[in-house]
C-alpha cells in the first residue's frame, strides 16, 4: 500500500512529501506496543534533557488529549456503528489505528487500557505535567436535539471529570457542549462546578455555527465563568458526520471574540480553505491558515485569541504553519501546546525522516526521535516541537506552559504579558 492511499484512509489525503517518502511510512504502520519501559538511553538523552530546560513542569498541561474507547466500562462512551463496523472501511479503519496508536485494546478493557496507557506514558515526564482530556459532545440541530445520525462518537462530560478527579497529579479535563442545547448554560455550570478547564468544540462534526446568535446566552456564560472555548478551525477529516467545512472557518470566531470569550484555535486552523467572509458571502478562498493569522494579527484580539499547535507536524499540516509559529516570536505567548494524542502514535501520521528533509531537525536528531516515538509517542511529540528550529528560532518554554490560560487565577492576570524565555 502506498503512502498517500493509507493517509486518504486515515482522513489526510493531499499530503505533498518528498520523493521516495510516497511509497511506505519512514516508522511504519503500527505502534508496537511496548510494554517495557522507555530505555534509560533515551529518557537521559541529551536531546530530551535540551527539550526540558527552561520548561516548568507544573506549568505544563497539554490542552489537547483526546479521550476515547468504546463504552465496555460505565464510562458511558458512545460510538456511532460505523466506527466499528467493517462495512464502513474508511471509519472503521481510522477508529482501529485510534486504538492501535494508544494500545488501548492490548488490555482487558479499552476504556481501562487507554487511561493506564496515557498514565504510563506521563511517568516518563516530570511530576507537575498534566494532559488534559477531553469530552465530546453530540451533534445537535438548530432546535437544539441531539442527532445520532451525524454524530460520530461521544464522550461524556462526567466520564472526563471522573478520570480527572481520580488522577489528579496527571490529568485535567475539557468539557464539551453544544450552544444550541436547551440546557447548554446549566450544563456549564455543572461543569464549572465539577473543574472542567475549558469548552471542546469541533464545528464541522458537531454541527454548529460559532457566529450564530443560537450561541450568544452560551457566549455570555463562558464570560460569566471565565471560561475559554478549545475549538477546532480549518478543515477535517478524521471522523465522518462533517456537515459542512464552512463551519470551520477561522472568521466564524470574530462572534465570541467580539464578545470577550477567551477562544483557543485548534491546530491554528492549519487545514483547508475557505470563503473570505471579511468580503462577503461570495469572496474567493483562501487558506484556513491565513484567516487565523489575520485574526492573529489584530490588536483588538492579542487577549483573548490563541492558537493550539497540536497535530501541526502531521504529515498533512506540516510545512507554513508550523512555520510561522517558529519564526514569529510574537506570537509565542499566545501559542499553545496540545499533542493531540493518541494521534503521534498513529505511525503513518508523522515522519522524523520529513522533519529532516525540511531541515528542521538535523539527521541524528531525526534517528533518537523516531526511536524515542516507537516506546513514547506522547514525549515524542514534546521532544520533537522543542528540538525543532527555523533560522535559528525555536518554540519558547512559554509555549509548553499553557496552564495560565487554564488555571482561573492566572486567567485573570493580563495573559499576553506573560513574556517569552528563549530556552
């Protein structure tokens, strides 16, 4: 199987790699699934020791952990048929890397396994580092009713807030609610109550509009709360039930943000196209990614927008975007990291080799790296975005240490001030 027919399969098609890339995966097709511990070679690496330096641990929560399995505990995880049926190759398949890349199904449960799966890989990290999970909600109509149909998967709120409340030393938790549920405020406010960090949204799938009026008493609770909104921008592709990709556009945000919500782009919108709205309903496209960056690049907004890197060294992202967030050191305080796990532990997704072909990594650094992700996808992702550089700039520690965009006593100081260490 070539290389770009398996990454149509997983939902990345049109990815553009160098020559001799195209005909099978540089680290392969499967995690393997170690089940010994990270060899000490590796975790004392001079590589991983450079990615930790100016970096506060307890300052550093991965904002974007998915949370998945498929419901055989009273996590209350619901998959749409497809997910699991070999009838629907394209989601099936996806759904079988999912749990492949998070070894979750090499355990006797894969609601257990993939929690003790992403606990053992945090042991590799210093005490302090959080992932921060995340809950999905249904896709709903404009009236306001749930919508199995177009809904993919669910996880539930209290299901995340369980986790996170039985591992607090490595875990926090993202709801997820859609703005146009009757009950969308109460539920924030059970939320809030039981320590979600933030609001989960992913547009396209969950079929809302984030500039419809249907989400304004939603908008204005999340200011009530001091409550910041996660949303996925730009295209996807990774699970069916998208309803439309216009729903994805960056410009879509100017509603909340208009209104003080303090909004996190997913991925920086690193994906796709879409109608330059700014000119009305009929203008050209233009990349998802330069629509961020005009956001990115108003005063108006350099409090309460953000950008989540997650997923942007995917084979299918890779190239101006991550970029962009290297070279543009104003940006720093405002980027965010998330891993998007499990997915640096889907093997075709990502490519040490490609990060050396773009001379963003040096050869020897792209040989530790690659080992490093066969026993720790998820410190593979950290150690990767750190060893990183273009001309010379690298991601700041100030990226990693998202919690003060989180935490509720830190949100309440002027985050934007928060300065960039260039270690």
């Amino acid at each position: 199987m070539k290389r770009r027919t398996l990454l149509k399969l997983l939902g990345v098609g049109g990815v553009g790699v160098a020559t001799g890339a195209a005909f099978w995966p540089d680290e392969g097709i499967f995690n393997p699934c170690y089940t010994e511990a990270t060899p000490a070679h590796l975790l004392n690496h001079e590589l991983v020791s450079a990615a930790w330096r100016g970096v506060q641990p307890a300052q550093m929560w991965d904002c974007h952990c998915h949370l998945i399995g498929n419901g055989d505990s009273d996590s209350g995880i619901w998959l749409h048929e497809s997910m699991q049926d070999m009838l629907s190759p394209l989601q099936s398949i996806r759904y079988q890397f999912y749990l492949n890349a998070s070894c979750a199904k090499h355990q006797d449960s894969v609601d257990r396994g993939y929690i003790q799966t992403m606990l053992r890989l945090l042991g590799d990290f210093p005490v302090g580092v959080k992932c921060m999970l995340l809950a999905f909600d249904f896709h709903h109509d404009e009236q306001g009713r749930r919508d199995l149909l177009h809904s993919p998967f669910s996880v539930p709120d209290n299901y995340a807030a369980r986790i996170a409340k039985q591992y607090p030393d490595r875990f926090e938790w993202i709801a997820s609610i859609h703005p146009y549920r009757e009950d969308c405020v109460e539920a924030l406010q059970w939320a809030v109550a039981h320590g979600a960090r933030a609001i989960k949204w992913l547009p396209p799938v969950m079929g809302m509009d984030p500039a419809s009026p249907l989400c304004d008493r939603f908008y204005a609770a999340l200011l009530k709360y001091n409550i910041p909104i996660l949303t996925h921008a730009g295209d996807e592709h990774a699970v069916h039930g998208v309803d439309t990709q216009a729903m994805g556009n960056p410009l879509l945000l100017r509603r909340p943000l208009e209104q003080g919500v303090r909004v996190i782009v997913a991925h920086c919108a690193s994906q796709g196209f879409n109608i330059d709205i700014d000119q009305g309903p009929r203008a050209e496209k233009v990349s998802n990614f330069h629509l961020f960056t005009r956001l990115m690049n108003e005063p108006r907004y350099a409090k309460n927008l953000f950008g989540d890197i997650s997923a942007m060294t995917q084979l299918n992202r890779i190239g101006e975007p991550i970029e962009q967030a290297l070279l543009r050191s104003d940006w720093q305080p405002r980027l965010l990291n998330g891993s998007d796990y499990p997915l640096p532990g889907v093997m075709p997704l990502f490519s040490s080799k490609e990060l050396f072909r773009r001379d963003y990594i040096t050869r020897a650094e792209a040989v530790v790296l690659a080992e490093l992700r066969r026993h720790n996808p998820l410190l593979y992702d950290f150690v990767a975005k750190r060893t990183m550089r273009i001309q010379g700039k690298t991601l700041s520690a100030t990226v990693f240490e998202t919690r003060r965009v989180f935490d509720p006593q830190a949100a309440s100081t002027t985050l934007t001030t928060t300065g960039e260490r260039n270690s």
